[in-house]
C-alpha cells in the first residue's frame, strides 16, 4: 500500500469534539424522566449483614424504588468470572451483598429516585445493622490462615499454580551465586478520570434494552448482562459513548452494570448511576498486589542459570473479570529480555476483604518486568559488573527469534541490543556513570537506573484468552464514496479513530478525511472483543486491513468487469483501478462522485462510458446501483473480517533514568530520563509517543507515589485524590524518547502494541535509579512507593 | 490506632476513680456526649455530637465499662456509629497515686470506618489527641468540682 | 428552598431557581445542559471541572451554583469564537495533548488562563500552573508542547 | 458527591453577616468554600445554613498604613501572591501563597477562610506566627485583636468564638534588613504541607540577628512558634551551623502527629530541615 497515512504525524480526527467539549461521556447522554441511582456500600471489610431497614427512604422525597440483596439473590446472576484454572474457587459475587459484605465499598442497596442529589439523601436514611467479623487483610497472613472469607472453601486459598519449564533445581544448583529478594508490587488503583457510569433504557414495548456503559469491552459486556438478567442477547444493546481512561479498569462487567440494566427493567424507566471518585477508590478493580521472593541463581560472569518466583497474589474478595488469571501473565514474562534456561513461577492466590484485582495497564507483566529487572540489578551489584553487561550477556541475539523462553512463549521478533544501544547513546550513559561519580565524591546522591523490558502485546491468540482473542472489522464504502470501518475494537482515548482510518485510507487510496470509524455499539458494529492488552491495533487493525483486503478483491471485479479487463491485469494506485493501458495516463481528473449535491434521482448515476480507471468509490457506487455488476455478485460494497492472530506480539526496549535524592528529605527528583522501544511498525508516531509518556507517567506513579492503603481492619485509607497521589505535570521529568524498528512478522502491518510498554518498562529503571543512588550506603532494594519518608530511613540507616 | 499518654490530676485515685465510673462525669467528660444513659451492668447507651471544626458527625453506640479493679484499673470501651462512619475504642485506664495526686496512664486503640476514614487519615491522630485532651480537662475540672462539692453530690 | 440566580454563560444570560446545594458544575451541566465540563473528582485536586469566573480560573465542583449569581461565566463551549479554535484548543490538537479527552476541558480552560498570565512560559512554569490539574493519558509532555504552541500563537496573533 | 441541603444568604455587608450568625448558631460562614465544600460533599458537614461572606467588598483589600500592612480576610491567596505591594514590603504572604493548593484554588480560596479554618497543614497559619500578626475579629459586640501566637488553639480550633468572624490581618511593616521565606514539603497527592517553615528574620547592623520568627505548619494538630528556634538564632551572627544548631530545636515540646505519608520521626526530621532552609534562605535575603 502506499504510506500517505501510515507512519506519519497525523493528528487525531477525534479530537475536535473533545476539544471543544462538545463529545458524550455517559453522564452526557441525557434521556427524559431518568431515575438515579445511589449506592450504600459497607463501611465495614467483613461483617454479617443482620438486617437493613429501608422504610425512611422508601418515604423520602423523589424515592421510587429501593434495592437490596434480597430482591436479586435469585434474579440477578453473579458477577462473572472468565478465568479457567485448574481447582479455581470461585466465590458467588452476587450483584448486591446477600448475608455479609466482603470489603469496605461492598454494595448493599440500591436506592432509585428522580434526581441525584435526592437519591443520594435516600441512601442516608437506610439504615444497615452488622455485626462485624474478624478481617483477612494482610494476603501473606491470608493465605497461611486466619479469618476465613468464603467459608465453604475452608481456607482464603483461591488456588494454587506452577508454571514454567526447565529443571528449576538443577538450574539454580549449577549456579556459582544465588539472590533472594523479596518484593512487593503495592496495590493500585487505575483511576481513569472518568469514573465508571451506566444508563440503562428498558423499551417495554419493544423488549430491548439499551446500556450505555463506560467501558472498554461493549460486546463482551452484551453477553454477560444478558445471562446474568436473562435478556435475550440480541435484545440487548450496548453503546458505549466517549470512555474517559480505562487502563483495564473498564475491561470487566460489574455488579452495578447488571444492576441497572435489571432495575430499568422493573422500572421501565431509564436509569444512570455515576460512580463518584469515593466509589471509584473501594469498589473499581485494583491492581497489582503481589508478594513474592525471587531467587535467581547466576554464573561468575553473569550469565543467568535459573529463575525462581514465588508469589502470592492479592485477590480481593471476590473475582472480577479476569482476577485469578492477571498473576499468571506474570509467570509468562519472568524470562524478561533474557536466555533463563530455567524458570518456575509458584503463585497462591489469595482472598482477602478488599476489593477485588484486576487487569490494570501492564496486568501481571510489570511485576514480572520488574521483578527480572531488579534481579539483573541485583545480581550486577552481587558480581558488581555494571547492569548493561549484566543484561548484554543473557540477551538472545536478533538471530536466534523466534525465540523460545522457559515460560513457554515463543517471543516473534526482537534486536534488544540494538535498543539498548541506542538508549545508551541517547543517554551518553559511559558520560552519566563519570559525572554520576564524581557527583557522589561531592556528597550527592546520583542513580542511574535501566530496565530492559519485554512485554506480551496483541492479546491475543483464541487459545489463550478466556473469551476469544481474535478481532474483527468491518469495512464498507458508502454509495456516494465515503468509507466506514467498523471496529470491534473499543478505543478510549488510544486514537483508533485516527489510525484505523490511516490504514484504510492507504490501503484504499482515499482521503483521510473519507473514513470514518465507528466502534463502541454493539447494534451497529458486528462482535468484538475490545480494547486491552494492548491489542487494539494488532490485532484490530489487522482486521481492519485484511477487510479491505477483502473489498478490493470485490471492488477489482466490478472494476474488471464495467472496463473490460482482466481483473488481475488492473493496476490500483492513489484509489484509482485502472486498465492496464490507462495506468500511465491515470493522472488525467476523471469525474469522481458529487460531494454535497443531491442527485436528481435515488442515487448519483455513475458514467462509465468509455472508462479506462474508476475511483475504488465509483465502484462503490456502481456496487450499490447493481446494474454493471459482473453475474453472481452481490451488490454493495463492503467486507467483514474476524482475524485470528497465531501468536502474541513482544514488543521490547531499553529505558534509562537518572535520578537525585535529596539526602536530608528522602525525595527524589529526575534528571534524564531516556526511553527507546520497539513496538514494531509504527502506524502514528504521535499516537505511540502519547502512550508512551502516558505509560511512563503511571510506572512512575507506581515507583515514587502511588498506593491503595487498607488498614488492618479493612478500612480503605486512601479514599480520596486527596490521599491516593496520582502524578502531577510539574513532578514529571521530560521525556527524551527514540525507537527501534522491529517488525512483527504476526501480523500483515508488522504491529505489536504500544498501550502498555511505558509503564511496564519504566517502573523498574525508575526504582533501579533510586536503589543505585542509595547503594552507597549499602541499600541493595528498596520496595514500591520510594516515598521520601522509606528513602531517609535508608539513608540514617 | 494506637492512643496512649499520661495525664495528672490533681486529686486523689480513688476520686478520680468514681469520677471515671461515673456516667453523669463521664458524659460531661466525653466530649461532645449528648446523652449517657444506662442500660445494663457497666453498659450506657450514648449519643455523641463528635467533631473538630466544621467536620462534625453524630454518632450512637455504646459505653461499656470493663475489667474493674477499683481504685487503679478499669478499661472503658466506647462504640459509636453515624452517617459519617463509625469509631470504636477501647482505652485501659491505670490510676497510681502520686503525691496526693493521680497519674492515669491510658492505652488504648482507635479504630474508625466509613467516610471519615476514607478521607480523614491524615488528622485523625490530632483528632484522637484533642479528644484526650479535651476529655481529660474536663475531668479535672469535674474532680475539683467534685472535691469542693463533696461526694454525695455526684450524679 | 430554592434561590433565584442569574448567570451569564459563554455570552448568554441565565436566569434559574435553584437549591442552594446545587453545585455550579451540576448547573452547568444538568440545568444548561453544557456537558463539555467534567467531574473526575470530589476534593477539589483533580481540575476536570475547571472553568472562567468572571476571568479566574476556578473549580466549579467546589462552588455552588448561588455562590455564582451574578457572574461572568467561561466553559469550555465557550472558548472557540466565530467557529474558530481558541489558540489552546489548537494547541492541544496539533500537539496531541488529550488521549480519553476527559480531563482536557479542565485543562484547557487552565492552560488558557495561564497564558493570559505568563504570555511566554517556561516548561517549568507551564507544569507547575497546571497542578490543579490531573491527567491519567499523556504523562503532560504533549500537554505542556500544547501551552508552548498556543503562548507562540497567541503571541504571533 | 452532594451535599445536604441547607440555607444560604448572601452577606452584603459584615453587620448582615455578623446578624445572621447571631441569630444561627449552627451556621457556617463561607469564603472560598475550599475547605468547606469538600467537607460538605462528603457530609462530614452539614451546617443548615450558610453565610456567604465572600462577596463583601470591604473585605477584600491590600493596603499599607502608616507602617502597618492590612489585609482583608476575602483576599483571595492570588491576590496576595500577584501583589506587587506584599513582594516589596512583606514578600513572604506572596510567597507563602504561592504554595497553597494549585492555581484554581488559589483564585478562589482566601487568606480569611483559610486561617479561620486553621488546618493542621495549612500554610498561612506558619506565616501568620513569623509575621506576627494581629488578627481583627469582628462580633455584633464590636471588634478584639487577637495575637498570632494566641490565634491558633487547637485542631481546626481557633480563638474565634461563636459569632465571631475573622475580618482583616494586620501585620507590622518591616525594615530593610528583614529577610524571609517559606520552605515546604507539598504532600504529593493534596498539596498540603506535610512540613511548611515561615521564617522572619531581621538582622542587626553588623548582620547578626536581632530577631526571628519562625512559624512551623504540618507537624502538629496547629501551627506553633518554634521559641527555642527563635532564642538559639537571636543575638549572634548566622551561619550554616548556627542556623542547622537552631533548626535542630524545631520540634521541641512539640506533640507531632504522624499519617500514612510520614510518621512522627520523619516529621520531626522534616521540621528540621525545612526550618534549617527557611532560616537560611531568609537570611539570605536580610544580607
């Protein structure tokens, strides 16, 4: 195809109606007579629910209906869970808490009235009595014993797993040194600006329903509400309008979506629930929570033997979407960027009475990423050879891809030498190390941290995903010329919109401004799977690439037939078919189809006469009128593909950051911080920088600010922004970025993903930088937020 | 949370001791305790207006009186619970005598749910301090009271 | 009870009966139905509700609709004039400044004023005077290129 | 996040202001609203009415007089930090109010509102302390000065009484051997101080230090005078290790309160440092 779009700096179509404040989130779309909803959550982590007295707000002004466990324990299905393992508990999550309330946030009713702020008064008036149980809150304590959550599994033990290949024993006996750390990857919460929110319109007339739901995965979300409230699935329409963040926080279907969509039902009214931030920090999925000990056993020189990584992983009360399953992608990257003949991942999954983990960005990866890459520091301080070398040594050279890691992956193409060369450049990293140590002999505290990162993109093959890996798009060309590609996919805020229609508009030869690109609906657009894991363009782009493949095959016969060719003799170039004759004189202005003219009769008549090239949307026309169609073709002119990708995509790169710790406070400032990665093809250079600074920005947030704090009994102490530090513009360092070009040869467009690389990459150069500034005082790790506070200990020892 | 401290009074243990077991001291006492009313053995039903500044909050719970070993020991456990959150403490009270006066050495935890934990957490520690604070002016003033007045006046 | 206020939005006068509880954003929103204005959080931190009282930047989830009776009110609806981008809002495009657009009314609205009161910021200043100001997307590089942009234009205009 | 209903009147005048919390016992005044909004959303507060003081004009001023520097309780903390008076005769408000919260607060919130409110990690009451300032409450009964140090009682506590309101803060022009500053730690998620130092020096003329007044927010439940601080640097020349032996008293007697972002011992520390480099930046800038 010729790269008018792809490749270049395109700015996005999207962002005229969000610049001007003119786009519709879901608390935009406003509907009449709408009922609001407001949540009584528990205030307690694990209590018995003894009885809930609704009748004052049953009275209370505008109230029209209340809600609670009694009424959906046998209406309502359980919150649904996708991941299969082996002996996987799985807890009954039932969409309001029927007998006791798991963790601080647990709904508990549902109060309808006729505006929100009467709602909200409403939910003061009920009044909940409980009687308060012992809490499961430490997953360490959790898992050996303690207070039991689901008493009918006899332990908080959601299962138990192992994972990996090679000879673990042997590979660490043949080790001349072994390093244990222990690591804690702190609870987050995503935090996407716009909270979740959904309204549900039931059409009793009709039977349907629609939902408009802030989420990453419309389709998946159809089918799930429609078993859990026993609406047929083809009555049951899912919109999602703009989606303000998801970051894996909207890759779930929550209790309060069926909710809804069942009360409207009962009420045959619309109704909206918008979560408030407050809800957002208890009852939002959470993510990371992981406990683990690595051991890595290594030669003289630093070539790695063996990995070992036991873990348990915080689970929360209950299993969202994908719970159970997020620790095990951390088994699948524990190989990192490395040759590691042996690995063993042992997790225990463990409930605990909070809420519940999930996907958030990177999903499992960045604690692998980050276990690996502080273990390559830490066996570089333990040989005390500088951590390039360490991590040079145990790269697989470009040649040996596809390369098959001990965690049974097979990654697609990578030249990790080649990106950690240029960072090393970028950053003049032999100049850093010479000012680094004469900044230390003047008594500063200088670290210069790296992480060599490999991430699982392009989710992903069928066999590997809990409810289909594939993606699917649908292109068509309109009569008067204009192209729609409708996408399974579900972007929110990643820019599909722009670069699908820059696929398109290459691959069709037409203007960018022709495409169109609808996702988000499941009425319009046929099934998908989503936006996550960073997937979007591998493998929805690809579908919208091979779909138009698909049209042109089309789009050459008709072209065939109405010039009286060969098909396979036509030329196609900048839109345009042409005889073989014409293809030089293809520059001459043929008339294209009238633009903002009505035509006089249904459709605009297409003149063929004595054509040698047609415009792809001439053809379009002439597909739809149907009368120069060649025998037995269909008329139209559009084309759906579902594509399956063989495997995952492995994006990699090399980030470097330089960091100074103020001795007296503990904080820490950035000097440089140098990212190079490898995403493969790039579609839109400004897209890919966006998400990764974006990336880099949350990875940050995890190293230095960011943690979900229960207290010991349960208690959310960090409920508000006010508490829960996300990272602000004026803390940020500017961000020198460069890439590497490796195609992935998964896919036709030589895509591999680039939503979640910043913030599985950054986080351990980030904590590397902190630990190699404090090593002289002999700190060999230091666990997540590096809050000043934990850095000065270190420091006065 | 842990609460502890020590506070003079300046007026023999074995007042300051009835003072502490006494509800009508100690609902003057507590601060913001609107209403103390007993309802068992050592146990008083309370209604408390708690707050510091704007934030205010009304709770209702419970006052239990436990392990007493008059004049040096008892453990006083309070439970309330409102459209603010709720809180409970217990606090072990052990009186000595000091040169005709009374050191209390108090230890207890604090342990606060719902909203104002949510939001609160970086004042609760002042909030539980003023509390003490508050709560132990009042009962010096209560057992000069009490001392110039005389026992039998005690409510 | 309900208090008589009248506002003018964007160039456009206003006058409602409103509880005094009504925060000026659910007005704004709910009332007037201009939507472009945001709520991401309820403390006051996170700026998605940023607007122009009578010039000044302010967060109108932490102001009730009464408090603004009376006053001169800017959205993001009514930045553009005569169809035409602000500087800001061009900024932002050219420069990718927004990825969800959730937080972006906010922080145009704030960059604007920004502007207006350091012509020619440095990238320090541009970062600092959007500390009220949260975004989850960007990481904040495209956001400050966008300020850099429209402080150029503005300049140039 | 709504809040519970409730009553609002405008205030024209501080008499109408001053009447209706006579008559209310249970009303709030409201200025900026910054501090009770949120509080009010979350319904940690429920005041049944409000007494919106906000747009009272004579509230709301700058001035110089006869030596003295007046500053209405209503001035929003941008007006102080943008007036070019204050950074010539007392640049450490300006300063000062440049930490607040973020810009969109600062255009809102106010000097008046924030003092009156006195949160533990509030940054004016530092300023207050080493500026020495009287505070001007206003009552139906007339008018009292209250002295910074006695300003400041407990907790969000201050020596305002029930239907008092805080109408102007009055602070003694310095001379121009007077250096000052403000060191903070901003807490990274709500911008508070977790430690602010407010240091106000003046030296003599052999550039020793005839007095200073350092205010110390963030560290205990109200903002405090470090005296030890004061008495260690007055009467002798300062350098790097008098002011770090001065500094060192900075959390003496004082009952620290320790959160989830830095515990009693950090804090202490952080007192230290800060007032160290509030004491020397001040300094600085008296040379």
């Amino acid at each position: 195809m010729a790269a008018k779009y792809v490749g270049k700096r395109i700015k996005r179509t999207e962002d005229p109606r969000l610049i001007k404040g003119l786009a519709h989130y879901v608390d935009d779309v406003r509907l009449p007579d709408t009922l609001h909803v407001a949540f009584v959550r528990s205030i307690y982590a694990h209590a018995r629910i003894t009885s809930i007295d609704v009748t004052e707000a049953l009275k209370a002004p505008g109230v029209v209906a209340v809600y609670t466990g009694k009424d959906i324990a046998t209406t309502v299905g359980p919150v649904p869970c996708a991941a299969a393992l082996p002996d996987l508990k799985i807890p009954d999550y039932r969409v309001l808490a029927t007998g006791k309330a798991l963790f601080v946030g647990h709904p508990i009713a549902a109060v309808v009235a006729t505006d929100r702020y009467l709602a909200r008064d409403a939910a003061d008036l009920i009044s909940v009595d409980y009687e308060e149980l012992p809490v499961a809150v430490d997953v360490e304590a959790s898992a050996k014993g303690g207070p039991v959550i689901h008493e009918q599994f006899g332990s908080n033990i959601a299962y138990t797993l192992t994972s990996g290949e090679g000879d673990i024993e042997a590979a660490l006996k043949s080790a001349d040194h072994i390093v244990t750390q222990r690591m804690v990857h702190q609870r987050l919460a995503p935090v996407a600006m716009e909270g979740r929110g959904v309204l549900a319109r039931y059409f009793p007339g009709e039977e349907e329903l629609t939902l408009w739901s802030s989420t990453q995965i419309p389709h998946l979300m159809r089918t799930q509400v429609a078993l859990m409230i026993g609406l047929p699935e083809n009555k049951l329409r899912v919109i999602t309008p703009e989606v303000g963040g998801g970051f894996g926080s909207k890759l779930n279907v929550y209790a309060e979506e069926a909710l809804l969509a069942w009360i409207s039902i009962q009420l045959g009214k619309p109704v909206k629930w918008i979560e408030s931030r407050r809800e957002n920090m208890q009852a939002t999925i959470h993510g990371r929570a992981q406990v683990g000990t690595v051991e890595v056993g290594c030669k003289n020189d630093g070539t790695i033997t063996g990995l070992r990584y036991n873990v348990v992983a915080d689970l929360g009360a209950y299993h969202q979407l994908l719970t159970p399953a997020i620790p095990t992608l951390t088994g699948l990257m524990l190989s990192g960027a490395y040759r590691i003949p042996a690995i063993q991942m042992n997790v225990t999954g463990v409930f605990t009475n909070k809420m519940s983990t999930d996907a958030y960005r990177g999903a499992g990866r960045p604690e692998a990423t980050y276990v690996v890459e502080r273990a390559m520091d830490i066996v570089a301080a333990e040989l005390k050879i500088d951590p390039v070398e360490v991590r040079r040594k145990n790269f697989p050279a470009k040649t040996e891809f596809p390369f098959h890691t001990a965690t049974g992956l097979d990654y697609d193409s990578g030249d990790y030498e080649a990106a950690l060369d240029k960072a090393l450049n970028l950053s003049g990293y032999a100049k850093l190390r010479a000012e680094q140590a004469k900044a230390r002999a003047a008594g500063k505290l200088i670290g210069i941290g790296m992480s060599s990162y490999v991430e699982i993109c392009a989710l992903g093959p069928s066999q590997a995903m809990p409810a289909g890996g594939w993606e699917s798009a649908t292109v068509r060309i309109e009569p008067t010329g204009t192209v729609t590609v409708l996408t399974g996919a579900s972007p929110h805020g990643q820019g599909q919109e722009t670069s699908f229609a820059q696929i398109a508009a290459d691959e069709l030869g037409v203007d960018l401004n022709a495409v169109t690109v609808i996702h988000g609906d499941t009425a319009i657009v046929q099934y998908g799977i989503g936006t996550f894991g960073s997937r979007a363009t591998a493998v929805g782009g690809t579908a919208v690439l091979i779909a138009i493949q698909k049209l042109k095959e089309k789009a050459a016969k008709i072209a065939a037939h109405v010039l009286r060719c060969e098909a396979s003799s036509l030329a196609f170039e900048g839109g345009r078919y042409s005889r073989p004759s014409a293809a030089a004189a293809s520059a001459v202005s043929e008339p294209d189809v009238a633009v903002g003219e009505a035509p006089a009769g249904a459709l605009p008549e297409p003149d063929t006469e004595g054509r040698s090239t047609l415009t792809i949307q001439e053809i379009a026309l002439i597909a739809h009128i149907a009368k120069e169609l060649p025998p037995d073709t269909e008329p139209g002119l559009s084309a759906t593909y579902f594509f399956e990708p063989k495997n995952f995509t492995f994006p990699f790169g090399t980030h470097i950051c330089v960091v100074e710790i103020d001795k007296e406070t503990g904080e820490t400032k950035f000097l440089r911080y140098v990212a190079v990665d490898d995403c493969g093809k790039v579609i839109n250079p400004l897209l890919v920088d966006g998400q990764i600074h974006g990336g880099i920005v949350q990875a940050i947030g995890q190293a230095l600010y960011e943690e979900v704090v229960y207290d010991e009994q349960g208690q959310l102490v960090t409920g508000e922004l006010m508490d829960y530090a996300l990272p602000k513009a004026s803390q940020m360092p500017w961000f020198e970025l460069d890439r590497t070009e490796t195609p992935s040869p998964v896919n036709p467009l030589g895509v591999k993903g680039v939503g979640e690389a910043g913030t599985i990459g950054a986080t351990p150069a980030v904590v590397n930088a902190i630990v190699d500034a404090l090593s002289p005082y002999g700190v060999k790790h230091l666990d997540m937020p590096a809050r000043p506070e934990a850095v000065w200990k270190l420091i006065t020892g | 949370m842990k609460i502890e401290g020590t506070q003079e009074l300046h007026a023999p243990r074995d007042r300051v001791y009835s003072a502490l077991t006494n509800p009508g001291i100690l609902q003057r006492c507590i601060p913001g305790c609107e209403a103390l009313e007993k309802i068992g053995e050592n146990l008083f039903a309370a209604m408390l207006k708690a707050g510091v500044g704007a934030i205010k909050g009304t709770f209702k719970g419970e006052v239990r009186l436990e392990d007493m070993r008059p004049p040096e020991h008892y453990r006083i456990v309070v439970e309330g619970k409102g459209g603010v959150g709720f809180a409970k403490g217990s606090a072990d009270f052990d009186l000595e005598e000091n040169d005709g006066a009374t050191l209390i050495k108090y230890s207890g935890e604090l342990q606060i749910g719902g909203t104002i934990a949510g939001v609160g957490q970086r004042m609760i520690q002042g909030a539980a301090k003023m509390m003490a604070s508050r709560f132990f002016a009042a009962l010096e003033a209560e057992v000069q009271r009490t001392t110039a007045i005389g026992e039998a006046d005690l409510v | 009870m309900k208090q008589a206020i009248s506002i003018n939005v964007n160039e456009v006068d206003h006058r409602d009966e409103v509880e005094p509880r009504l925060l000026l954003v659910h007005y704004l929103r709910d009332l007037l139905g201009l939507t472009g204005t945001h709520v991401g959080c309820e403390t006051s931190i996170c700026g998605a509700c940023t607007i122009l009282v009578d010039g000044q930047a302010v967060k109108s989830c932490t102001m009730f609709a009464v408090q603004a009776d009376g006053a001169n009110i800017t959205t993001i609806e009514g930045l553009a004039t005569n169809g035409n981008l602000h500087p800001m809002q061009e900024g932002f495009w050219e420069k990718h400044g927004l990825q969800c657009g959730y937080c972006t009314p906010g922080m145009i609205i704030a960059a604007t004023q920004l502007i207006d009161r350091n012509p020619n910021p440095s990238r320090d200043e541009i970062r600092h005077g959007l500390e009220g100001n949260l975004c989850r997307c960007t990481g904040y590089q495209h956001i400050v290129e966008a300020v850099e942009y429209a402080a150029k234009k503005k300049a140039d205009l | 996040m709504i809040s519970a209903p409730f009553d609002y009147v405008r205030a024209n005048t501080l008499d109408e202001a001053l009447a209706l919390l006579a008559q209310n016992e249970d009303a709030k005044i409201l200025a900026g609203g910054h501090s009770l909004i949120p509080a009010m959303k979350l319904r940690l507060a429920m005041p049944p009415l409000l007494v919106d003081i906000g747009r009272i004009k004579d509230l709301s001023y700058i001035r110089e007089d006869h030596g003295q520097i007046q500053i209405g309780a209503m001035t929003t903390h941008y007006q102080i930090e943008s007036s070019d008076l204050l950074k010539k005769i007392c640049p450490l408000l300006p300063e000062c109010a440049g930490h607040i919260g973020d810009v969109q607060v600062r255009n809102k919130g106010t000097i008046g509102g924030s003092v009156a409110h006195s949160d533990p990690s509030g940054d004016w009451p530092a300023a207050i302390i080493a500026l020495n300032a009287e505070l001007v409450a206003v009552s139906k009964n007339g008018e009292r000065l209250v002295k910074a140090d006695d300003f400041f009682v407990d907790l969000m506590t201050t020596a305002l009484e029930a239907g008092e309101i805080l109408r102007e803060i009055r602070i003694n022009k310095s001379n121009d051997r007077t250096g000052q500053a403000y060191a903070k730690m901003h807490h990274p998620a709500s911008g508070f101080a977790v430690v602010g130092v407010a240091a106000n020096l003046t030296l003599d003329r052999n550039g020793g230090c005839e007095k200073a007044s350092i205010g110390i927010t963030g560290v205990s439940s109200k903002a405090y005078r470090a005296l030890a601080v004061e008495s260690a640097l007055t009467g002798s020349a300062l350098d790097e290790q008098k002011i770090a032996n001065a500094a060192a008293h900075a959390a003496d007697g004082v009952d620290i309160n320790g959160d989830l972002f830095a515990s009693e011992d950090y804090r202490r520390h952080l007192a230290q440092v800060f007032t160290k480099r509030a004491i020397a930046a001040a300094t600085e800038r008296a040379g």
